[in-house]
C-alpha cells in the first residue's frame, strides 16, 4: 500500500512539472516563415528616489470657548423680536404704579445712554423697536421658530426638528426685579417665547468667579449706572469681552464684537473735542441698535415731594444734588424751608464722608468739590468764570517729549515709569509699544479760572493760599481720604492770586475726557480762626477729620452756611451774607432728621416741607400720590442715572 502511494505521488509531480515547463516555453505553431525576425522592444528605466514618510498625528485641540454662536440669540431676527417683544412702558408701570403718565413715558430707554444725555444719539440716528408683538411674531416666522396651525393661546414656538423656544431669563431675587420679570414673561409668552425664570443671589450673579463674570446666562437683566462721561469702552469693546483666555477680563458680557462700533468707542474715548465725541457716539449707538446685544428697558426713577406752594424747586436728570438751586427757592409768607432727612450724616468733612445726605448739605453751604453742576448730564460753571475746556482756551493739551524712566500714564490709563516694552498713546493717538529713546505724548495743562466775588462767610475773599490748602490736604496720605488718583497723576498744581486761577499740570499721557471737571481740589478757608486759638492752615492733615470746623461746621460759598448741629434732631442753615448769587430767597433752611416710619406724616402734617429720594427709593408710595390728588403736596418723578436692562448670550459655550 505504501509503495503504491509513493508511486502515484512521484507521477503527480512529474506532470505537474510537465505543465510548469510547458507554461514557461513558448507555444509551438507551424507557420510558413522562412526568416526569423528580432524585434528590439525598449525598456523603461525607473529611477528610485528615497522618500521620507512623516507619521501624521492627529491632536485634537479644544476649540476657544464662546466662539459658537448661540443657537437661538445667535440669529439678529430673533433679537430684533425680542425687541419687538418687549412693552418697556408697561415694565415701567408695573414697578412704579404710583407716578403720572407723564413721568413714567420718560422712563423707557432706547440705548445705553440716557434720553436726555449730551452723547445721545438722537431718535433720528438709531433703529428704535416700538413695542410691535406683530412684527416681532413675524420675524419669529421668518427665522423658523413658528407656531402650528391653529394653535391655542400659550403655545410655545419651536423650530423645524421640533424644538422649542424656550430662553433661560437670570437676574437677582430683588422683589422690584421679580415683578417686572414676571411681566416681561407674560410679554413673551404671548409672543410665543418660553421665558424661563432664574432668580439668582445677588452674591452669586454679580460674583467675581459666577455669574455675569463668567457670562453664565441666555437672557440677564440688572442695571448700569450712567454718568456725565458715557466711557462705555469696558461694556462694549471688542477686546473688553471676558473670556477663559483673557482671565475673565472686560464687561461685555453679551459677547458683542461690531469692529465699526468698537473704533467709534475708542475714538469718542480718544479726543477731548466735545463735538467730535458727540458724532462717534452716534455713530456707535446706530450700530449697537441694529446688531441689539443688549436690550435696554428703562431708567429707575427718583422721587420727591414738596409741600405744594414750594417754588423753585427743580431736580434734573444727570444733576447729582437737587439742592443746586437751592438758594432761589421760596415759600409765600416763610421765612425757612425746612428738609425731612431720614438719614443723619456722619460727617460733613467732604473729603472722606461719601454718604449722599452729607454731600447735599455740602451742597447747600458751597463746601463740596463739585465747582460746576451737570445739568441733563451736561456741565455748566458754577464758582468758576467758565469751563476749563480745550474749546474755551482754558486747557492745552501740548505735545511732549518723553523718555525712558520718565513717569507717565499708560494705554491703560495706570502710571508708570516708562520702559521698553510698555504699551502707550503717542501725541498721533496711536497705541505703541515703546521700544526706547524719545517719543511724543500728549500733555494737558488746565487752567481753572475761579468767578473773582468768591467770600468766606466772614467777609474775607477766597484766595491762592486757600487754593493751595486744598491741594495739600486732599492729596495728604495723613488726611484720612482713600483715593488719590487725581493727587498721584497731577504734576503740579499752582495758584496766582491774579484773577484767582489755578493751573494744574497733569503726567503726559492723560486723556481723560472730564479732564476740566473732575480734577479740581476742594478749597479750604486757610486763616479761618479754630476754637482752639490755631489757624486752620495750621493743622495737620490727620486732625482735620475730627476739627468741629471741618466735621460740624464747614466754610464754602453757597448760598447758606450752618449754624448749630444737634445731633440726632436737626441742622440749622442760615443766609451766607456774602454768596456771590445775593440773598437767598429764603433766608433759613433747617434740616431735621426724621424716621422713615414717621416721614410721611410729618410731611402731611406741615411739619417739613421736602422729602427727597433717599426717603422713597424712587418708587411714590399710594399715601403720596391720593395727597398730591388732594392737593397737599406735589410730587417730582424724575430719571435716575440707574439703568435696568438685558444682556444677550450671542455666543454659547
């Protein structure tokens, strides 16, 4: 059996090598050929080259957080419907029911800046969203968030894959807040919007690491305050958006970037020319209502009432102190006006008490640093012959030449001793990175031109001496103040007796736009005689907080001066016989500290005759305005400088 398997095995093979060789021959033909021909065929040489071969890796890298647009607010048509959405007029009668018609129609806001501002746009120059639920439905419509067919009032949108328009709204658990919240949501609902309500801690939304510093909303409301200089670089700047790779840094919390709107802020921001501010502002606002980041609802108001024969009696919006105008109210048949204060100063040394009710008695007696009022936001002259402005001649804003280790003021507004590296605005306006040597920085010398009938109220004129006296005491590490921002960036600060003037000198670099308003130093009455035998130029810095004459019963050049303090009870304000404004109208003002509880009351009772905003928080009590139907009191609802408003979330995570 074996033998026989070797034998098939050795004739397998051999036929399998027959056909191998078979394969390998060429295949024999009977041709009629006589002649056998060669053909040459050519052959392609192929040169081999040494290739490197590099291994791609693939790293995945984390995508820069909030640079996706959000998914709902990402899209200006529904933006533009929120606007539309929103019934302002009614926000503002929700949380003040109790003030007129009138007063409440100048709530309602259309940019960041306040209606009556100098830096307003002007309706003209904007786009404005009346409340229009229609058109914002319609544009709801348009951008695919629509309602089905027939559907039955509170329905919500959604979108093609059936989801739903619904908003996250975050703001504080302030009771105020959580009324017109409430009201905003019906507004949206009936627009068919799902506004979801999250009432935050104020600790939480306005925290250094939560919040609003970590742009941790959809829809966020709370309030800004608006001031004389809008600034408004840190709110709306591109670069001025927080971010994880910025450190959180800036306030532009919606995430907005309009580069036309951002050059225009730095600009406004760039010049001290009144007029060409006024026109990038403009241009800005055009640009912040089309591309609405923020939606703004309205100004808070402020509240006062007066007994209703006061005349005078005139509180603006942008004016910090009511009492500006103090000196021409009057009374038929009084002889004193008398102030219910429900909160006492502390004391009326300007310089480190900043309670409100202090500074409005400073007001009053001329004692305050404030040398000029702000009307509507605007500012005019008060103890000064005119404003210290570019325009007017009274500042130069020279071209200097600076070099390393000089002392100067930075892009970013800090000083510093120059040096290579540092960021700074040469005199063209260009931000530059300094490198060394000399460069060219702006410079600006302020002259203030005091009014020449400036009297202390013991006859005596004002003079350089007292000029300097504030400059030493403000800008003493000893006088008790905090701040010393203006003393640390004034180069020099002189005084002449010739016109009474003051020239102040500020580091290269400086471009602050208020530049001729809030630089000035107090003025303090350097030979006025103290108690205790010493003149006042005399004292050293640290006693001047606790001096009767500078905590009790400080000198200025208002229309009154004050005459007795009885603590816990009353003020006693008489006729300054030498104000440069003549005799007041009313010769005597007193000012009694009343309780909150009792306020009212004594008002109706004729027991005062004015209770000002820090008494109503600008909301009138139902008490105030049945007695202002009656005719016992009139009422003064004005615009406060506060603002409410809503940030939207354009960008997500």
């Amino acid at each position: 059996m074996n033998t026989r398997k070797t034998i098939l095995v050795a004739f397998s093979l051999l036929l399998v090598a027959a056909f191998v060789l078979s394969a390998c021959q060429p295949v024999v033909q009977t041709v009629t050929v006589v002649e056998t021909q060669v053909v040459e065929v050519p052959v392609e040489v192929v040169t081999t080259q040494e290739v490197t071969v590099v291994e791609t890796q693939i790293v995945e890298v984390e995508k820069e957080a909030y640079t996706t647009p959000h998914p709902i607010l990402g899209d200006l048509k529904v933006r533009q419907a929120l606007a539309y959405c929103t019934n302002k007029l009614e926000l503002v009668q929700s949380v003040y029911q109790n003030i007129s018609p009138e007063a409440q129609a100048k709530l309602p806001m259309n940019t960041w800046i306040p209606n009556d501002h100098w830096a307003y746009a002007g309706d003209e120059n904007i786009t404005i969203y009346p409340f229009d639920p229609e058109k914002g439905m319609a544009l709801l419509d348009e951008a695919g968030w629509t309602l089905p067919e027939g559907a039955e009032e509170g329905t919500f949108r959604s979108n093609a894959a059936g989801e739903e328009l619904s908003l996250q709204f975050t703001t504080t658990t302030a009771t105020f807040r959580q009324t017109w919240a409430a009201v905003l949501e019906q507004q949206y609902a009936a627009c068919g919007i799902r506004m979801v309500r999250l009432h935050a801690p104020a600790s939480w939304w306005f925290g250094d690491t939560t919040g609003l510093a970590r742009r941790d909303f959809t829809l966020g409301a709370y309030a800004w305050v608006g001031e004389a200089d809008p600034g408004g670089l840190t709110l709306y700047a591109c670069d001025q958006i927080p971010s994880p790779s910025n450190g959180w840094e800036g306030q532009n919390y919606p995430g907005w970037c309009n580069e036309a709107a951002t050059a225009d802020l730095k600009n406004a921001n760039n010049t001290l020319i009144k007029d060409e501010r006024i026109e990038f502002y403009k241009t800005q606002q055009a640009e912040f209502t089309k591309d609405i980041p923020v939606i703004p609802l309205f100004n808070r108001s402020e509240a006062y009432v007066t007994r209703p024969d006061l005349a005078g009696f005139d509180p603006v919006p942008g004016e910090e102190y009511y009492t500006y105008n103090a000196g021409t109210w009057s009374v038929p048949g009084e002889d004193t006006i008398v102030f219910g204060f429900t909160q006492e100063p502390a004391s009326l040394f300007g310089l480190v008490e900043d309670a409100y009710v202090a500074h409005a008695v400073l007001s009053l007696l001329g004692a305050d640093d404030k040398h000029y009022t702000s009307l509507n936001y605007d500012f005019q002259p008060f103890i000064y012959e005119q404003l210290s402005t570019i325009e007017s001649g009274l500042t130069l804003n020279n071209d200097v030449e600076v070099n390393e280790g000089d002392k100067v003021i930075d892009a970013n507004g800090e000083i510093v001793e120059l040096a290579a590296g540092m960021t700074i605005r040469n005199a063209a306006g260009e931000e530059i990175e300094y490198t060394g040597g000399p460069v060219t920085m702006k410079q600006l010398v302020v002259t203030y031109d005091y009014r020449d009938d400036l009297k202390w109220p013991d006859g005596t004129a004002v003079t350089a001496e007292d000029l300097m006296l504030g400059y030493a005491i403000d800008c003493d590490k000893e006088s008790g103040a905090t701040s010393f921002i203006t003393c640390d960036k004034t180069v020099s600060y002189e005084a002449t007796d010739d016109g009474l003037k003051a020239v102040q000198t500020i580091l290269p670099g400086d471009q602050y736009p208020l530049y001729f308003a809030d630089r000035d130093f107090r003025i303090y009455p350097a030979n006025r005689q103290l108690g205790d035998g010493r003149l006042l130029k005399d004292v050293p810095a640290k006693e001047w907080a606790t001096l009767p004459e500078i905590a009790e019963s400080p000198w200025g050049f208002g229309p009154y001066m004050i005459t007795d303090w009885v603590k816990g009870e009353k003020l006693v304000l008489e006729t300054h016989p030498y104000w440069f404004g003549g005799t007041p109208t009313t010769p005597n003002v007193v000012i009694s500290i009343v309780t909150a509880e009792n306020a009212e009351a004594q008002l109706l009772g004729g027991q005062v005759d004015l209770l000002d905003n820090t008494t109503f928080a600008g909301a009138l009590p139902e008490t105030m305005t049945t007695a202002e139907a009656e005719g016992r009191v009139k009422t003064y609802v004005e615009p406060s400088a506060t603002w409410e408003h809503i940030d939207l979330a354009l960008f997500t995570k």
